[in-house]
C-alpha cells in the first residue's frame, strides 16, 4: 500500500534499544494509521492487566496516509496508549509539525515502551536513535525542556515534551508540541513522566511515495482554495484566524452549550461578554498562529503587556474559555489566559483542570473543602486569583488538595466523600468536556458510549450536528430539523456514525476544524484514496471506522470496562436549568438509548461485540 | 434535472435559480436558536453557500441558473470547540 511505510520504531526505554518492525498492508486497510494504529499495537502487545503507569503500557505517536501531503489540516498525528485517567485505551490528536518529521524519519508510529532507569529524552534522526540523558531537563516545564532540546539537538527537529505535571504523573498531564499544540486528554503525559521520558526529537529527509502525486497535488490546491475561500468570505466576527475558536462561547451561549458554574446554570452574562472572540482579540492581542499547510489558522499567539497576568504565548482556546472561565463563573479574560498558559507549561489538560477546579469550589462552597484544606486560598466561585494558585498547586502537585487534585476529580471525591460524587462532573474517570447534554441530548449519547477515549468530544464529535450544523451527507445524515436536538428517535444511528467518522478521521490523521470551512467526507475520501490507492468508497470508508470503533471496544473490555460503566453518568444533567432554549430539557430516557445504541452497533444488550458483528468487520482475528 | 445538494442527490425544474435553493435552506435553519440569535444581532444568518467547489456572493444569488451536476453545500459560521 502506498502511502505509508509499512514501518514502525520500538524503543525500549528498560533495555535502552531501539528497532524497527514490519507492518503488512493489511493492517493499514483494516486500521488506517493514527489512532487505528495505535489501537491494533495495544492488541498485539499489551496483554489484559496492563496499567497505563506499568512499563508494558506502550505509548504510540501515529502519523496516517495523510502526513506529508500539503493539504490543509494534514499536520494532524495521534499518540494512543492506556489512559491513566479512564485506565482504558485512548487516543488524543496533536498537532503542528512533529507528525510530518516523523513521517518523513520513515516511520508510521514511535512506540515506547520499558522504564529508563533515570530521566531520558529519545532522538531519532532519519534511521539513526538515541536514548539520551535529561536530567538537567527534569523539573523544567514543557516549553523550557522542549528549548533545551531544539537548541541541543540543532535545526530542523520537532520536538514533543511533559512538564513537571507529566512527571509528577497528574492523570490528565499532556503532550505538547512547539509550544501551541497539545495531545491534551486522556493524560499521556503522565504516560511519559511513568517510563521517565521527557522529551523526542525527530527529523527526517525522507518523502513516502503515495498513490497518485498528481491527483493528490490537484486534490491539495483544491480544496486548500475552497477552504482559504471559505474562511474569508465569514464575515470578521466569524473568521477563525481572527478570533481563534474563542468566538464559539458567542454562538454556543443561544443555545445553552456552555458549562456555568460546574453544569448548574444556564448562562454567565458577564463571561458571555469578556470570554468571546472580540475581546480575545483586542485584550489579549490575538494574531493567527498555522500549522503547517494549515489556510484555517484557528490557533493564535496572545499576549497580555501588564498586570499580574502578563504573559506572551499560546491563547486559550474555546475549551479553555468555557471549561476554566464560564465553568467557574471567572470572567476575567487575562486570568483565563494566563491560568491557561500556566496549564500548558506544567503539561495539564484545562478540559479537565477546568472540570477538577469546579469540583474543588463547589466542595469549598458546600464546606467539604475549607481553607484549612485550600492553603487559605480562598476557592470561591469566581476567584481569578485562587483559580490560578491552584492551577500551581496541582501542578507542583503540592502536598495535600493539590497533589488529590491531580488524580482527577473521581478519585479525589471518592477519598474525601461527603457526598461530594454527586458534583464530579466526569465519566469513567476523565472531566467532561465543555458541552451541554441538556443542549443536545445526543451528547449525552456520545459520552456515555464513546470508546475511543471515554467520554470525548472529539472521538464521538456529534454535538456538531447541531452546534455547528455539521453533517453527514455522504453516509446519510443531510438534514436534521432542531426539535431534534432533545429527540432520541434517531441519535443511535447519528452517535454510531460520528464516532466511526471520528475514528477515520483520526486515523487518517486529519484536522477535524476544516470541517468548519466546507472540509467533508467527500474530500477525505478522495485524499485517503489518492495517498493509498485503496480506491475505497465511502460504504468502505465508514466500514473501516466501524472497524477501529470495534477494536477499540474490544480493548475496553480487556481493560476492565463494564456495561455499568456507560450508565453511570453524571447526575447533574439530570437536574434542569431554569434559563434559555433548554430550559427544563433534561436527557430522560437516556438509559434506553444507551441500550438502543448498543443494538444499533450490533452489539449485545450489555454492550458487548457479539461474534456476528465481529465477524463481518474481520475481527475475529486482527491481522499482523 | 439532477443536482447534489449538502451531498444529496435532488431533483430540480430547468431553469431553477440558486436564490430558490438558498431560500429553502434558510427556511430549514431559521427556528435554529443559533441562526435566530446571528440574525437577531446582525441581520443575517451568515450562512455560506458553495457551488461545485466555489463560494458564490450572496448578491450573485439571484442571477445564477443551476446547471444539470452542480453540487450545491452550504456552510456555518460557527467555528470551533
């Protein structure tokens, strides 16, 4: 098969030995690449038992048939492994430049498995592999490990990092590239802090031969046109490289999608005013940042000139915005950013820092946490500033709440109790991402059933059907009518479909926010095929997303997922809020939906594969 | 006369303008509460419509015939998330 190398690295970090294994074709037509690939390593090598912190676990950095092609939102690579925040397998995607030198070091993943005996970073450099010595980088954050190892190692390398969160093993520690692009859920930088590892460099110079140049080239100038095109026709309160995706607070706000003050209210007016693309780009100075090959331009540098929060770098994206501000009733702009850019360099996720942080104030504001357990900090609702000692808190993993903090909010409200499980608002052990289950209720649907990495928004993105108006066409879902959002009647087949167009998006690997500027099944098929010449159709497309979604429930039952898991959901969702469009709208009858969707799968009633299903996917038995 | 609309194949009448085919999209998103909320502050629903491959101007909306083939889309403004 064209399009990739057929080639992984294995590094193992116990016995400081790096090699190279052969990956036949059939893997790549039944997984793809990307999270696919990072999938099919786990079932052939991390036996039942594996922990996410054991030396077995195997963490893998992906590239697909997409890197190295000069099309927009082609930057994009995965890392999977098990999570130590679900304790199953997961993936997350990442960005910038790092997929595309790995890609071109002729490899299609990096696994590393093993422990080093002290602190290691691994170069690879074309065929040649280094395990090097970093013990003058542990204890730096991200950024200032990541320089240290660009300014070592010399030009032309990307380089990924941890801070001292990933090393301090905080459950939801990420991976960050560039100082802008993080493999933010699931905490695999906690994954590298286990096996010691800080840091890989990687350069290449070598180009993977695809399918049909030609048609490829053609295909790439196309649709980067259409999409520059797209993206400069939104008037200027819309364009993503203006206003970064920020401006989504403004247009999830009429619909109820935010999380306000930990999922109990409705709205924050004065957040709606402060935490939105027009003053993300007057206060905080927002300039377009790209990825490589990248027309959309959604990330952005920022810099705030004075003040306790003055800082220079990475600005908060929407995520950030709704999960660390509207989330803990902050409204202050620069603290948001700040706190944010804080999180990055100690390599914490701000999906779940933000969900962790709301737990802590709901506690302190209901007395199961007080000053005595805060450091006298005082945790009230809207706090910027003890918002952002926190933040330091848990990522120096201070003694006391800020070390619980960083287990994540499931554990820390089972050691302290008093009823306090009843507002950690997670599943499975990971915070929820900032979107509303009252807004849509498939969103509840999708948590509850995703397996790629728990309950994600970008492994099962079907809240885009109606927050963005996001659709289908090509496996049909053309049309939805907006009554529909609180309607169970078709969300099995709908939260079936995204999650296996998220699985081969994320395989592939490509930049779901193209979608946003008219990138759609269409384009992706007509890529994946002229990189591969698998020829596919779209029938066979969605296929093979099914078939990653069933390995990857597959690997869930080997890590210890029960149907008890998809059921138990937060409560709070169930409680109405008294404001907006979903106003009294809770996801009743969830429960059999759940069950519905289960059937839809061709699962069992408990959510199992059965064999039936197993076989018409092939997986009876996963080749290599 | 056979064209594809968001990736659906549709039967339209010779000499159908795309201001027609715009119209019923609008009309299909206009109770959406993020549609009502742009129109409401901007007077528009900013939605973009993008014919075989290219954004077409709203004001050349009434003066294009669609053409037996053509692959009509619409995009949102909404970005990100």
């Amino acid at each position: 098969m064209k399009g990739v190398w057929n080639k992984i690295l294995k590094v193992d970090l116990t016995a400081k030995k790096a090699a190279t294994e052969h990956v036949p074709d059939e893997v790549y037509a039944y997984f793809l690449g990307g999270e696919g690939l990072a999938a099919w390593v786990l079932n052939k090598e991390c036996p039942r038992g594996t922990s996410a912190f054991d030396p077995a676990n195997r963490l893998t950095l992906a590239v697909g048939p997409m890197q190295g092609i000069k099309q927009s939102g082609a930057a994009k690579w995965a890392v999977g492994g098990i999570s130590p925040s679900i304790n199953m397998n997961a993936g997350s995607a990442i960005t910038h430049a790092f997929g595309i030198e790995m890609k071109q070091a002729g490899y299609d993943a990096v696994v590393v498995h093993g422990r080093a005996e002290k602190p290691v970073y691994i170069v690879i450099d074309d065929d040649k592999v280094r395990v090097k010595d970093a013990a003058r980088l542990w204890g730096k954050d991200s950024y200032d490990a990541h320089d240290l190892i660009q300014e070592k190692e010399g030009d032309g390398f990307e380089v990924v990092t941890t801070g001292q969160a990933g090393e301090r093993l905080v459950r939801y520690a990420n991976i960050q590239t560039a100082h802008k692009s993080f493999a933010g859920r699931c905490g695999f930088g906690a994954v590298m802090g286990s096996k010691l590892l800080k840091g890989i460099a990687v350069r290449g110079s070598q180009t993977c031969p695809i399918a049909d140049p030609m048609a490829n080239d053609a295909l790439n100038k196309a649709i980067n046109k259409r999409l520059a095109e797209v993206n400069a026709s939104k008037p200027e309160l819309f364009r993503i490289s203006h206003l970064g995706t920020a401006m989504a607070t403004a247009l999830f706000a009429p619909q109820g999608n935010l999380p306000v003050k930990n999922y109990q209210l409705a709205s924050h007016p004065e957040g709606e005013t402060n935490l939105g693309g027009q003053s993300y780009v007057e206060k905080l100075n927002a300039k377009p940042w790209a990825c490589r090959y990248c027309v959309i331009k959604c990330h952005n540098k920022c810099e705030v000139k004075n003040g306790p929060y003055a800082y220079k770098g990475k600005g908060p994206e929407y995520e950030s915005f709704a999960m660390m501000g509207f989330n803990l009733l902050i409204a202050d702009q620069e603290a948001v950013a700040y706190a944010g850019e804080l999180a990055n360099r100690y390599s914490m996720d701000t999906i779940s820092l933000g969900g962790v942080l709301a737990w802590a104030m709901e506690s302190y504001e209901k007395g199961v946490l007080t000053q005595e357990d805060t450091y006298g900090i005082d945790l009230a609702w809207g706090n910027a500033a003890a918002m952002v000692e926190m933040v330091r808190k848990i990522g120096e993993r201070a003694p006391g709440l800020g070390y619980l903090l960083g287990e994540g909010c499931k554990i820390a409200s089972e050691r302290i109790g008093q009823g306090s499980e009843q507002w950690a608002i997670q599943m499975k052990g990971q915070e929820i991402a900032a979107h509303n289950w009252r807004a849509q209720y498939i969103s509840a649907l999708n948590y509850c059933t995703g397996v790629a990495s728990g309950p994600n928004h970008e492994r099962g993105n079907s809240q885009h059907i109606w927050v963005g108006h996001i659709l289908l066409p090509e496996w049909g879902i053309d049309h939805v009518e907006n009554a529909e959002r609180w309607s169970w009647e078709k969300a099995a087949e709908r939260n079936a479909k995204f999650h296996d167009y998220c699985n081969v998006i994320n395989s592939a690997v490509h930049c779901k926010f193209q979608e946003f500027a008219s990138y759609n099944l269409t384009d992706l098929l007509a890529t994946i095929n002229t990189c591969t010449g698998l020829n596919w159709s779209q029938e066979e497309l969605r296929r093979c997303g099914e078939r990653i979604t069933n390995l990857q429930k597959l690997l869930n039952i080997r890590y210890g997922w029960k149907t008890a898991d998809d059921f138990n959901y937060p409560k709070r969702f169930m409680e109405p809020v008294s404001e907006g469009v979903a106003a009294g709208k809770i996801p009743a009858g969830l429960d059999e939906a759940i069950v519905d969707y289960y059937r839809h799968r061709g699962w069992d009633d408990k959510g199992y594969p059965t064999a039936a299903k197993l076989r018409e996917l092939g997986l009876e038995s996963v080749p290599g | 006369m056979k064209i594809t609309v968001s990736g659906k194949p549709q039967e339209i009448a010779p000499g159908t303008r795309l201001i027609a085919l715009v119209n019923q999209l609008e009309a299909r998103v206009k109770n959406d509460p993020m549609i009502v909320s742009l129109i409401q502050k901007t007077g528009r629903s900013h939605l973009l419509y993008i014919l075989n491959g290219t954004v077409v101007k709203a004001e050349d909306h009434p003066t294009i015939e669609m053409q037996e083939g053509d692959d009509l889309r619409y995009v949102h403004p909404f970005f990100g998330g």
